[in-house]
C-alpha cells in the first residue's frame, strides 16, 4: 500500500511539473500576444504567420499620435519626487514612533494605520476640492501630495527601526551624535533592506496608478504614462490595435525590463512588504 | 535637569511627526470627515446654494436603482475574482514550490500580470474580447460558433472582466503562499509520504490550515482590491452596457465628475467607508490574532 502511494507521488511530480509549463504559457500568452501585434503589421495582429515580416512602424505611429515620451518623463518625475518625498517624511515619522514615547504617541500610530484602508482613491471627490484651493490641479506635485505621508512607508521603516540595537544608539550617543546623527548613522543604514522594499512597492504602486492621476491631470505636460495611454486608447478613439499595442508596451517597458532584471528584489520586496 | 529632558522628548516626538501628521490630516482625516459633513447638504447651484438637508441624500440614495446596481456588481465582482485567485495562486505556489526545470521561467510567467498597471492590462484584454476581430471570438470562428460581444453583452460583460482580474492578481497573491509554504518544514511532507497519506489528503489536512493566516491576510485584500480597483472600467466598458459592469468607486468618479454632484458622490463615498471600516475591524478581530509569521 505505502509502496504504490510511494511510486504515486513520483508520478504526480511529473505531472505537475506539466501542469506548471502548461499554466505558465497560459498565463504569459496574453503578453507574448501583445508583443506579436506590436512588432507586426496590422493585418497580422489577426491572422498568425510565423514568417510576418517584422515592422517598428508601429512604435513609430505611437510616438507620433501622442507624446509618450512625454508621458514618461512625467512619470518619471512624480515616481523620484514621491518616493523622496515619502521616504524623508516616513523616515522621521518612523523614529519618531520607534524611539520616542510622546504623548499621544499611541493614538497618532492609530490615526496613521487609517490611511492603509482609507488610502487617497476613495477620497477623490475631496481631495479634488483641497487640491483646487491650493491651487495645485493639473500639477505633478498636485498628482503626488496626497501620497506623500504613507502609511504603509511609517509602518515598515518603524519595524525596521524597532528591531534595531538599543547599544548602537547608546554607542553613538557617546561618540558625540544628536538625535539626527543618530538618525542618519545607525537606524537609516541599518534599515537598507527595508528601504528597497518599501522603495520598489512604492514605484511599482504609482509608476500604474491611474485614477487620481486622470483627476487631477488635464494637460500633456503633467499626464503620467498610465492617464496618456488611457486617453489614447479609450475605445471612442478608434485607433488601430497594433499601435495600441505598441503604446502599451512603451507604457510598461520601463518598470517590465526593471522587473526582470532584478526579479528576486521585486518578488521579495512585494513578499516582505505584504508579510510585515 | 530630568523634566526638561522629559518634556522635550514629547516636543521631538512630535516634531518628526509635523510632516506626516500634517501630510496625513490634510489628506486623510479631514477629507474623511469632510464627505460625512457633504452628504448632509444639497447639491449646490447658483441659484439656490448648498443648505443643510439631513439624511435626503440617503433617501435618494436608497431609492437609486444604480447605487444598488453597482452594490450588486461590486459584491459579484468580489465572489467571481476572490475564490477563483486564490485556488490558483495556492496552486501556482505548490506548482513551483519545488525543484523542476524552468522552475524561474514559471514563476516570472506567473508573476508577471502583477507588475503591469490595471489600464495595460485592460488594453491588452480589450482585443480579446472586441466581437467577430477579437482573439476569442476568432479561437470560436474556427469552431463554427459566431461571434459574441463579450463587453457589450450585460450578461457577459462582468464574467469578462472578471477573468482578466483573476489573471492581474494570481501571481500577486502567489507569492504571500511561497513565502508561507517556505516555511512548512519538510519533514511534515516527508511524514505523510511515509504514512501512506495521498497529496490530496495531505494537502486538505496539513497544508492548507497550516496555509489559513496567509489565506486570511490574502482574502481581506482580494476584497479591499475588489473595492479600489475599477482603472480598467475606464478602458474597457465606462460601467456599461446599462451599468452591467458598473463598480461603486467608478459610479462616485461618474457622480462626482461627470454629474457634478459632489454631495451625492459624498454620499456614495460614506457608504465606501462604511464598508471599508467593517473590513477594518474583521482584519483587527479575525486576522491580527492568527498571524504568526516570525
């Protein structure tokens, strides 16, 4: 009986092993499909032939009908500009809740963890009217404000900051370091780790975000990549697939070739960052 | 000496916070309160201003056939994605869990929806599902079975979207069960071999209570995504046909800027909250409790 349940499990591995190939295709065709219309001609995004002649015409198209380049390096600015802005903020939020018991400490930590459910999406309509009184629509800071103090950013670095050493404090305070030396020599080198995690998460979150950005952004020189290609490939303005295709593929070439260059970070970032 | 030591430690304390405490008041707390304040008041027009009037924006609210529309397609969304991801990212995580060739390429492959924005993603799937030139329905040609419009179809077009979301999110919570399967010990696998126990058997009785916090954790944010994401409503339907796809954010996006009735979409929006907070309180009652990763 334990002999032939034994020889089961051998065979199942193999089966598995199928089943995994059989999904991963599965779920990399969609993309692998994208790809195929973009670097081919229109009349091939239907009809497959393995020898269509491979064309750039289509990126080519995309770059001329709308100012993706343009769309990137906004995007590019709002990802650098908030993730300083919400590292500096978080950082000292962070010690400020790791090593000092202020009064009020406690119900401030309370009223930080509110925005990991209320995050800033579901208060547009809000946000919108703050943003308009300050004069600040239609603006790449206006885009990254709300999202500047991020909750999930305190939380991580203020576990960080906990498990560091109490001594390595107390050693540098007898070297002559005030609180920001402190700050800057042993708890911000020590939380490296989770600086990258929290910095991969964050650029991947708004590298994609799209709803607020489309609110607060109505011209070409502060629409991020995501509110771009939303506009340039809303069903109403009828252009043909394989540019869309193309245009879809500038959008996510940048963090995509990231992605898959430093793969282990960004799975173990995603994965520490969820667990914490 | 002490108590002036004392107290500035408070005055530090809160010192680095100012930045985030104002960042975070400004944008979270006083927006909050803000939209319970707005949908007590009338809808403002120049004529006659917004005034004070109590729970009528409830009433209309409860007597709006598409608020309970997109309450009902909301609560679908969230039943079709929720199970269907999780059953595959567990099975994705004991697929690749283990030594077998091309064991990266398939955790990429896997992975990979999860790192493109929800809008590409919609761009992606709008041509499978375009009637008669879309990939689905020319698959279906070759079958004989004539086209469909799968997005313009009221009972078509959630299941739709549904399938796409399942693809987006998969992956994402696949890792959260590698990382938990990292850490079952193997002797545990090696027992039930030796104990003649089929996988099946194994897997119902060890792996997956020892995989419960993980699937917790995973669930309330399957249902909070299920609530925030609506960016490829934007590309794929605008909620249509008739409000068939129709999610509650994207119906208070509609309401607020497209109508430019900012009390109902205030109104719209405590409702959100409302259902957010109860979440709050099942991950503070059900899950803190469960968790013990290190």
């Amino acid at each position: 009986m334990s002999v032939t349940t034994s020889k089961g499990w051998n065979f199942y591995d193999t089966l598995e092993t199928v089943a995994a190939w059989v999904l991963a295709l599965l779920w990399i065709s969609p993309l692998l499909y994208a790809f195929w219309a973009a670097f081919h001609s229109g009349e091939y995004a239907i009809h497959f032939d393995i020898f269509a002649p491979l064309t750039l015409e289509n990126f080519r198209e995309a770059l001329s009908q709308a100012p993706f380049l343009r769309y990137g390096l906004n995007t590019f600015i709002l990802v650098t500009m908030l993730l300083s802005a919400q590292l500096v903020v978080g950082t000292l939020a962070a010690y400020a809740f790791a090593r000092y018991r202020f009064f009020g400490s406690n119900v401030a930590f309370a009223l930080v963890l509110m925005q990991l459910m209320i995050t800033p999406e579901i208060l547009i309509v809000e946000n919108y009217g703050t943003l308009a009184s300050l004069n600040l629509v239609d603006t790449i800071v206006g885009i990254g404000l709300p999202y500047m103090a991020s909750a999930f950013g305190i939380f991580l670095l203020r576990q960080a900051f906990k498990s560091t050493p109490k001594e390595l404090e107390e050693a540098a305070r007898l070297e002559g370091c005030g609180m920001f030396g402190i700050l800057m020599k042993v708890y911000v080198p020590l939380a490296r780790p989770t600086y990258l995690a929290f910095g991969l998460v964050s650029i991947s979150h708004h590298w994609n975000n799209f709803l607020w950005p489309l609110i607060i952004t109505n011209s070409v020189e502060t629409r991020p990549l995501t509110v771009g290609l939303g506009i340039f490939a809303s069903p109403e303005s009828g252009i043909d697939w394989s540019i869309i295709s193309a245009a879809t593929l500038l959008s996510v070439a940048p963090l995509l070739i990231a992605f898959l260059l430093f793969q282990r970070q960004f799975v173990q970032s995603f994965m520490y960052a969820g667990i914490k | 000496m002490h108590p002036s030591r004392n107290l500035m430690r408070h005055v530090h304390g809160w010192l680095l916070l100012t930045p985030a405490a104002i960042l975070l008041v400004a944008f979270t707390h006083y927006p909050t309160i803000k939209t319970i304040i707005d949908s007590l008041f009338s809808k403002g027009t120049v004529i006659r201003p917004s005034r004070f009037v109590g729970l009528a924006n409830y009433e209309s609210m409860y007597a709006d056939p598409i608020f309970w529309k997109v309450l009902y397609n909301n609560l679908w969304f969230a039943l079709g994605t929720i199970p269907t991801s999780i059953i595959l990212a567990i099975s994705m995580a004991l697929l690749v869990n283990r030594a077998m060739p091309g064991r990266s390429f398939v955790r990429m492959a896997y992975f990979t929806p999860t790192i493109l924005p929800m809008i590409a993603v919609a761009n992606i799937w709008l041509f499978f599902y375009s009637p008669d030139i879309g990939l689905i329905d020319q698959i279906s040609s070759w079958f004989g079975i004539s086209g469909h419009n799968w997005l313009g179809d009221p009972k078509t077009v959630l299941p739709a979207i549904i399938i796409m979301t399942v693809w987006k999110e998969a992956g994402f919570f696949m890792i959260f069960y590698l990382a938990a399967l990292q850490h079952v010990p193997p002797e545990l696998r090696e027992a039930a071999r030796l104990e003649g126990a089929s996988r099946w058997y194994f897997f119902r009785r060890v792996l997956f209570p020892l995989l419960m916090p993980t699937t917790l954790f995973v669930l309330i944010n399957a249902v909070l995504n299920s609530f925030k994401l609506v960016d490829h409503l934007f590309v794929l339907t605008k909620g249509g046909p008739d409000n068939a796809s129709n999610l509650l954010l994207y119906y208070i996006f509609e309401s607020a800027f497209s109508y430019f009735d900012t009390n109902y979409a205030a109104t719209l929006t405590v409702v959100l909250l409302a259902l957010l907070a109860i979440m709050a309180l099942v991950q503070f009652f059900l899950l803190d409790r469960r968790i013990h990763y290190r």
